[in-house]
C-alpha cells in the first residue's frame, strides 16, 4: 500500500503578499506551522487555494515543514529528495515512526525564478486519518505535534479489515480496542534484500513481506516464531516497489482474525490462552 502521495514536481509556484509587511514576498508559498482546509473535499493537488485558520480552529491539513531542494536535479532525483525530507521531519513532529500514526503524509513542490537563479521547495504536509488506504482525512482542532511521543489515541492500535474476496484493500482505524475489531497493528519490520536486490516483483514482495513480519507478529503474540495460532494470520503495508528504490524499507505489520471473526479484547501477548471470537 502506498505510504506517501507524490505530487508532480513540475507545479509552479505564484509569489504572494507577505502579511507582516505589506511587501512583496519572493518565497516559497507555504510555510512551516501553518494550519489549513482544502478548497476541494477530494485530496488536494496543490496547496494553492487553501484556507489557512489558526491550529486551534477545526482544519485537515498541517503543513509541518518547507525545505528547498536541488532545483537542477532530474526528477526521480527530486522525488527521493523530496520524500525523504518529508518523512524525516513528520518522525521529528510527530515524536516517533510516521508509519506507526493514524496520520498520512503529502508533499508539494513550488518552484520559481528568482533574480535569475532557480528554486525549488517542498511544502512537507501531515493529515489525521480513519483509514491506511483510502485515507479519509479528519478534521482536528490541535497541532499533530508530539501525538507519537506516546502509545495513544493516534497510535494505530485495533483495526477493521476491509477486503474484497482475498484481496486486502483497506484497513480503518478504531479509537477503543475493546469493541470488536479483526485485527490489531503489531510493529513495524524491515524489508531485507531479495537475491542481494530490494525485492521488485509482487513475489518477492510478499516473500519479502512474509520473512519481516513473521517474527514481529510471534514477538507480540508471544508465541514462537512460526507458532502463530491457526486463527490468525499475518499481514502487512508495504511501500511499493518505486518506493523502496528510493529507501523506503519499513513494513506495517498486523495481525488478523481468519474469515469473518472478530476478536473483543487485545491480543498482545496473549501467548497459548484461547482466543474469544465473535
């Protein structure tokens, strides 16, 4: 499942009045602390348009950190740059792991021309959401700042499955783990190499997958590696395989009720006790 929205890097940038001053502004549009709503109710292509409210009013958006990369660089260069830098500050905002949030992360680019000399910056933006996939975004009334720093209500904990035939398509977050739930977020693992290459292919994804989070589904049950009750199966959120090529290795891992059972309490370290389904 894919973590991060890529913008396209060729969007242009507009130079706006500076608020302070009254002065012409030759900046990046977007800056760092800035709080804001989209002007469409679909995901933003942009954030030209946006609404910007003070972070204690009710907003979707955060716009957590603006950095200028190399304008000259080729595109693919720029993409790495870009989501790199973005992930890396929403682990600093956030006090942990993006990818252990409830929380989803975009980017924007904005460049310009000036006197001459090109400049290219990306507006690194963080939103609450109730689900992994279809990321449906929520409005808060509070900066994201420090929410990871510990276990809490935007930690992903308990989740709900949502799959079409075999096929897993989503996951939605639950906010109390003692109503029923088909599944439970277990860590996050490292995907290896596959043959001493990242692994590309869909097999070797999901080989790849398998080897990390066997062991971090048994660490949490508390059970032997391999020993997994057969009421239970793994699954993970892998980055694609685009993704990885440009260093992204963590996978979400998860562990999940077979069929249409639900569990009514956490499973964390349940060990050998028998599971209560629903």
């Amino acid at each position: 499942m894919r973590m991060l929205l890529v913008a396209v890097l060729g969007l242009a940038g507009c130079t706006r009045a500076d608020p302070g001053n009254g002065e012409q502004y030759f900046g990046p549009n977007d800056r760092a602390n800035e709080c804001w709503n989209a002007n469409t109710s679909d995901i933003p292509t942009s954030t030209l348009g946006r609404r910007i409210v003070a972070c204690d009013r009710s907003h979707e958006y955060e716009t957590y950190h603006v950095g200028e990369i190399d304008p000259t660089a080729d595109e693919g260069t720029a993409i790495t740059a870009a989501a790199q830098l973005c992930a890396q500050e929403a682990d600093k905002l956030l006090g942990a792991p993006y990818l252990t949030g409830r929380v989803e992360l975009r980017w924007y680019p904005d460049t310009k021309t000036i006197n001459g000399k090109p400049h290219r910056w990306i507006a690194c933006v963080v939103a609450e959401t109730r689900s992994m996939a279809k990321k449906l975004v929520v409005a808060r009334t509070s900066s994201l700042r420090g929410v990871l720093a510990q276990s809490g209500p935007m930690t992903i904990q308990c989740v709900n499955r949502v799959s079409d035939g075999d096929t897993l398509i989503d996951f939605t977050y639950l906010p109390n783990c003692g109503d029923p739930h088909s599944g439970e977020f277990v860590g996050l693992a490292r995907l290896e190499d596959t043959d001493g290459h990242p692994p590309a292919t869909r097999d070797e994804l999901r080989a790849s997958g398998t080897r990390a989070c066997g062991a971090t589904v048994s660490g949490y049950l508390g059970v032997p590696e391999g020993r997994v009750p057969g009421e239970l199966m793994p699954l993970w959120a892998s980055p694609t395989a685009e993704e990885i090529q440009r260093g992204f290795r963590s996978v979400r891992c998860f562990v999940a009720v077979r069929g249409d059972k639900h569990l009514t309490r956490m499973i964390k370290g349940i060990g050998t006790e028998p599971l209560i389904l629903t």
